[in-house]
C-alpha cells in the first residue's frame, strides 16, 4: 500500500478504490506499476477474507447448489481449486469465480485476478512461496491441502455469491 500510496499521489488514482484502480490500469504498460501495486493489494486482502481459523467443512446451502451444479460435488470443486493452485507456474493464485451465473475454477499469475477478466471471485488461494514456504518448504500441494481441508472459508465465498 506504501508503493501504491507514492505511485499515485497526485494522479487521479489517488482518490480511487483499489477495484477502481485495477480497473483503470489493467493490461496498460505505462500504469502497470501503479496496477501490479494495487491488484497485489486487493488480491492479498481478499486472501485473508478467503481463509478461517475454523475453515474447511461444507459450504452454506446456496454455495453448495452452485458447486454441485458446476462441479459435481465439493470434492470435484476442491480437486479443481487444487490442480490450479498446484499447477500455477511461479506465483500467483486461484480463485473460485463466477462468470454468466456458473462457478468455475481460475488461475492468474502475479497480480492478474478474475477481476480483470469479467468475472466476480469469491475465494482465493495464494500460491506465491511467502504464503507456504516458511511451513512447506516446496510442498506447495501439501499447503494447499491443508488450505483446502483446514482453512478455506466458504461463508466468504457465499456471502460474495450474493
């Protein structure tokens, strides 16, 4: 927030919402200072939103009708979650978003997010090694699990369903 503070100080983002902000800035290679800062802003305070002390178990009934409509089953929407966070080549994320009224399964790089892409996400996981290194080393697939098993907070994700 301190980078994007001084990147936009003075400029018409400084006012701005960090959605209003990516929105402006994404995919323009004189502003992507100013998008990679905030973009890596928003995905990070999202991820803290998209995990829960007590996460894991099921999600709230109306998530679960759009899971099992576009996935089959939680666990073929969490294996989906976990080939794109373990498969992410480099940093980056993946994200359950929804698009056209379906949920599906999304993975960007650095600071891309479904946000750019038109869709609405609803939950994260950070797949850049300051998220798992200090406890996983390079066993990104085992934090991941755990993330999956343990920590992921489907209420967020419900109450971004809307």
């Amino acid at each position: 927030m301190d980078n994007l503070n001084k990147l936009a100080a003075g400029t018409k983002f400084a006012e701005l919402t960090l959605e209003e902000i990516i929105a402006a800035t994404a995919g323009k290679a004189d502003k992507a200072a100013i998008f990679n800062n905030a973009s890596q802003a928003w995905n990070h305070a999202f991820y803290w939103h998209s995990l829960a002390p007590k996460g894991g178990g099921k999600p709230p009934a109306a998530l679960q009708k759009k899971i099992a409509a576009a996935f089959g089953t939680l666990e073929g929407c969490k294996k989906e979650l976990a080939a794109a966070a373990t498969t992410q080549f480099g940093s980056g994320w993946a994200w359950l978003a929804l698009g056209g009224g379906k949920l599906q399964v999304v993975k960007t790089g650095n600071a891309d997010s479904p946000l750019t892409m038109g869709l609405k996400p609803l939950l994260n996981i950070d797949v850049w090694e300051h998220a798992y290194y200090l406890d996983y080393q390079n066993r990104r697939a085992d934090y991941v699990g755990a993330v999956l098993e343990k920590l992921i907070n489907w209420d967020f994700a419900a109450e971004n369903l809307g």
